[in-house]
C-alpha cells in the first residue's frame, strides 16, 4: 500500500483570499499577523533591548537590507557573489562626503546611497550582458579588485582608511531610520516584484531570450534592477559608515558579501521576506556565536551548503506553506 | 633585468597554467565551476605538511596520499552535495563556494600560519640563465605543467574514459545514450580537479608557505586563467597563463608589485566583456550571454 502526501489549502485561506475577509475578525487578523509580526517586532524590540543586543538589531537591519538588495538582484537573474562591492562604494561615498566636505550624516545618507548605486551600476554595466555563472564570478573579483586599487593608489586613506566620521544624531535616531528604512525596502520591495514591472525582472530571469522577444530591453531592465539593488546596499554602506565612524578597507571583506547570500538562502530566496527571515536568524546566530570567533565563517558556509542541498526553498517558504496549507496522507490509487 | 622579467614571466605563466589546469578541466566536462578549487589546493598542501612533518612519512607516500585523499574529498563533494543541485548552475556555485568557504576558514581559525609551514623542494639550488638565478623548483614546475597539459590532452583523445569525459563535455544526453554514465563521468571530472589541485600544490607550495588566505588567490587566479583563455579549452589555459604571467612580471618590475594582481583582475574584466567565452572557448555563446 503506497501513500502520498496530499497538500490542500486551509478553508480559511480560501475566504480570505476573497471579498468575505472583510467579513470576520479571525479573517482579517489571518491576513494582518503575517504582515503585523515583523512591523511590530522591528518597531517594539528596539525599546525593549539592552544597549548591547541594539546594536545586533542594527546589524540584523543592515545584513536583511543587504540580504534583500541581493534577492532583488537573483531575482532579475543575475547572482551577485560581491554584495560587499555596493555596500563599499556606499561606505566610502558617505565617508568621503562626511570627511572631506564635512556633510551632515542625515544628507550625505540618500547622496551616498544614490551616487554608490550609480557607481555600482556603471561598475557592473559593461558585463550585464553576461549569464549565469559568468556573472557571478565577474561580482566575486571587482571588490576583490577595488581593496587593491585602494591599497596601491592610496586614495580615501589607504590601508587606513578614515575615521573620525561624524556619527548619527542619536542611538534612537540611528536605530529607527535603519528599522523604518528596512521595513519600507521590505514591503515595498515586496509590491515592486509583485507588479508588472516586478514580473518583467522574473521573466528576465526565467527566460530572458523570450522577454527580448516580447519586445522589451533587458538590458534597460536589468540596469534598474542593478540601481535599485545597489543603491539599497549603498545606503547600507554608508548607514553603517556613521554608525563605526570610519570607513576603510574592510568594507570591501567577504563578510559583506557571505552572510546576505547566506542569509537569503536559509531565509528562502526569491520573496525579499525570507531574506530577512535568514537574517534575523544568522545575525543573532552568529552574535551568540562570537566566542568561537573565526569559525563563524566556517559555520556559514556549511549553512550554505545544507540548506542549499536539504531545504533549497528555505525557511520562509516553508513556513509559509504549513500557514496556508495542511497535509494528509492518501493512498496511491 | 628585462631578461630576467621574461625567465621570470614565463616561469610564472608556468605555475598560473598548473594552478588552473584543474579548475579548467571540471568545468569543461562536467559543467561545474567548482569555487571549492582553492580549498582543496590547501587542503592538499596541510594534509602533506601533516603527513610529512608530524607523521613523518617517507616524502613520495605523503604526496601520494594527500592526492588521493584529495580526489577523494571531490568525489564525496560530488556524490552528496553537488548531484541533488546538478544543473542548476547558481546552487551549485552557491554550494561548492560554501565548502570551500568552510575549508579555508577552517585552517585559519586553526591559524596554521608562518614559515615553517611549507613542503620541501625537491632540488634544493639553482641555475644561472644569463645573469638571473633560476631555481630549480620553478623550472621543475615549467616540465610538470608541460606534462600535464600534454597528458591531459593524450588522455582526454586516446583512452576510453577520456573520450567519454568529452562526450558528456559536448552533449550529456547523447552521451547517455550511447551508455555513458554522465553522474559517473562527472563525479571523476570533479575528482580529477581536486587531484590537479593537489597536484599543483604539491609544485607550487615549496616556492612559499602555505596559508589560508593563499587558497582565495588560486581560486581567482585559476578563475582568471580560465575565463580568459576560455573555460573549458586547454589551449585557452596555456595562451591565458601566458597572457597574464607575463603582464604581472612586467608590472611586478616596471610598475609596483601592487598593480600586479589589479593588472590580472582588469584583464578578466576587459575579456569578460568583450569576448565572455575567452579567447579560445567556442561553444555554449548562448549560454554565457545575450
């Protein structure tokens, strides 16, 4: 007797996908919860936290910003392995506007994001014509590439990098904008990639050849897609250059580039959610595992290779089916 | 001094040609990029030091060891990870680049670092060519690439498992057909990159120390090599070693040692988008841009 297990959405799911969910609390609160969680969550914990776990919700923020601006990317198909190129080119902007011209903090913020998104995007420009795994190894050697110029030509300080950075006006200031800025990039995103233009980036990673044939300019797309995504971890870069009050070469470290994939495949890739899932996991994780120093890394990698083998669609979307759906076992007729 | 730079670019052509011999080699038959290269390179080279200095076998066993133990390592890495991502190229990046990942930073949290962790040379002098010292680990170095690529091209044209290794290269399902078992085929590509790997670590380790940060440097230069000769020709690699060998001894001598890995970085960079299938890599255009 063989038997298989049958999904089939729960009845409340059905009734609130239609008009009739206006019709009952229970309803309305399985629609808001999911939404409500995070919002809450993001809005609430920074009260409740002692100064020292802040400050890894700061770096939560920052890695699902930058674990977002990498799904946004996977998901017009292009695979970045160099997320720390954006998050530098934004770091350095903000430190070089803060340092230099002595900007505020509060407008050398959208600059920076805005100029190292547009640097990041003209970086990456001549190759967006590259598929797959080309692409790939291309973001892998440009931060690799850019520490290295930075070393030989000695310009932004060099091996030392700046500091004495002008920091943000207060902790709750600085707490706030990166939650609030993380919330509005999560949901909007979300809306982004489910409207047409969103459907446009999908098919481009489905199948590009027949986007082109649809009439449509990848390359314009992709260009966009490559701004919005680079700007976002631009403004990461630089958020976090005023919260260290310095920028140098570390910027540029794998760290930057490992812990946003890592987080987005453990999270679920593909729905901007389940990247910050992954990270509001990892960071915590990863805090907690501070006095193994080093190894972290190591863990991360075998993170990787787990998940990518035993749960390829992640935490999120599990999550998310067993919320939408039950299962039961029938017999194979 | 411009004579010693070309002895010199074409001992170091030598070495970037065995370093990336093997990364080359998996990729062209089975597809994948294995991002673990690098690791595995010092894999092989901890594993040998071990063997050699703490357990203190006979040189020859020690190096016959890690090789295969190396091999080894891929074909487990094949078997249980890559073959549920097969196909889908990104998780099999994502994946191979999670173990190498764990691997290096493994051996540098165990901070095995400095000089004396090195593997001996074989001959340890050298040999004046005009008015530079040449030593013979490096000219040692320029026969085993020369035996390599000449090896690897009778075996991949005159023996049974080389011509299959080409025909899953070209198409795996007629090769299937033709009772080829690709799984099979491809757990060997991987296996004999990760032996290559070790091999070259065994050439190339006794010039310096090994360290961790070392197997990041393979792995770019390996990726270098290959995406500029073209990934998966073995004519590519030889001209592509070339290529660059050269233009970092001239820039290490005319410019500063700094620029040396910048001018490899740019010119993977300017081949890429010209040319993304390299200088000598033919097939598959479509699939690398559009």
């Amino acid at each position: 007797m063989e038997r298989r297990k049958e999904r089939i959405d729960r009845g409340i799911k059905v009734r609130a996908g239609d008009v009739f969910a206006l019709s009952s609390w229970r309803e309305m609160l399985y629609l808001l919860a999911p939404r409500l969680i995070p919002v809450l969550g993001f809005l609430i914990l920074p009260l409740v936290l002692n100064a020292y776990w802040q400050k890894v919700l700061l770096s939560v923020a920052a890695f699902a910003l930058l674990a977002i601006s990498w799904d946004i990317l996977a998901q017009t198909g292009m695979v970045s392995l160099g997320q720390s190129l954006f998050f530098g080119l934004g770091a350095y902007c903000s430190g070089a506007l803060s340092h230099g011209f002595g900007w505020h903090p509060l407008l050398a913020l959208p600059t920076a994001a805005v100029l190292g998104g547009l640097l990041g995007t003209l970086c990456l420009l001549p190759v967006l014509r590259l598929r797959g795994v080309y692409f790939s190894m291309v973001t892998l050697i440009i931060p690799l590439m850019l520490v290295r110029i930075v070393e030989a030509t000695k310009i932004f300080g060099g091996t030392e990098g700046l500091s004495g950075i002008a920091p943000l006006p207060s902790k709750w200031i600085e707490l706030y904008l990166i939650v609030t800025v993380l919330l509005a990039a999560l949901f909007g995103f979300r809306r982004l990639m489910d409207s047409d233009y969103g459907l446009v980036l999908k098919a481009i990673r489905d199948n590009d050849r027949s986007v082109i044939n649809a009439g449509i300019n990848i390359y314009w797309f992709k260009a966009q897609a490559l701004f919005i995504a680079s700007s976002l971890a631009a403004l990461t870069g630089a958020f976090m250059t005023h919260v260290y009050m310095f920028v140098g070469m570390p910027v540029f470290a794998l760290d930057y580039s490992i812990l946003p994939i890592a987080a987005a495949v453990v999270g679920g890739p593909g729905t901007l959610a389940g990247a910050t899932v992954g990270a509001v996991i990892l960071v915590p994780l990863s805090e907690a595992l501070r006095g193994i120093g080093g190894l972290r890394i190591v863990f991360y990698g075998l993170f990787l290779v787990v998940f990518i083998v035993a749960l390829p669609e992640g935490i999120f979307h599990y999550i998310q089916r067993k919320y939408h759906q039950f299962e039961r076992w029938v017999e194979v007729q | 001094m411009f004579l010693g730079t070309i002895i010199y670019g074409l001992l170091n052509s030598a070495v970037l040609a065995v370093m990336a011999i093997g990364f080359n080699l998996t990729f062209g038959i089975s597809g994948v990029a294995n991002f673990a290269y690098g690791a595995m390179y010092i894999f092989s080279a901890y594993l040998s030091w071990t063997l050699f200095n703490l357990l203190e076998w006979p040189y020859w066993l020690a190096v016959c060891t890690s090789v295969l133990l190396t091999m080894l390592l891929g074909a487990l890495m094949y078997q249980f990870v890559l073959l549920r991502v097969r196909g889908q190229a990104l998780a099999e990046v994502i994946a191979t680049f999670g173990i190498g990942l764990a691997i290096l930073e493994l051996f540098h949290y165990l901070g095995l670092v400095g000089f004396e962790y090195t593997l001996p040379v074989l001959v340890d002098d050298g040999v004046m060519i005009g008015d530079t010292m040449v030593d013979w680990q490096r000219i040692l170095v320029t026969g085993v690439a020369g035996l390599l690529v000449a090896g690897l091209w009778a075996f991949t044209h005159h023996t049974r498992l080389g011509l299959a290794f080409r025909g899953i290269a070209q198409d795996e399902r007629t090769a299937l057909t033709l009772g080829i078992e690709s799984d099979r085929i491809a757990m060997l590509s991987v296996a004999l990159g990760c032996g290559l790997a070790a091999l070259a670590a065994t050439v190339i380790i006794p010039l310096g120390s090994i360290s961790p940060s070392e197997g990041y440097e393979v792995l770019i230069k390996a990726l270098a090599v290959c995406i500029i000769g073209g990934l998966g020709s073995t004519g590519g690699v030889i001209v592509a070693s070339l290529v660059i060998g050269f233009a970092e001894r001239f820039t290490d001598s005319y410019l500063s040692s700094h620029w040396t890995m910048i001018v490899s970085l740019a010119a993977i960079l300017l081949v890429l988008g010209v040319k993304p299938s390299g200088l000598f890599g033919r097939q598959k255009e479509l699939e690398e841009r559009i």
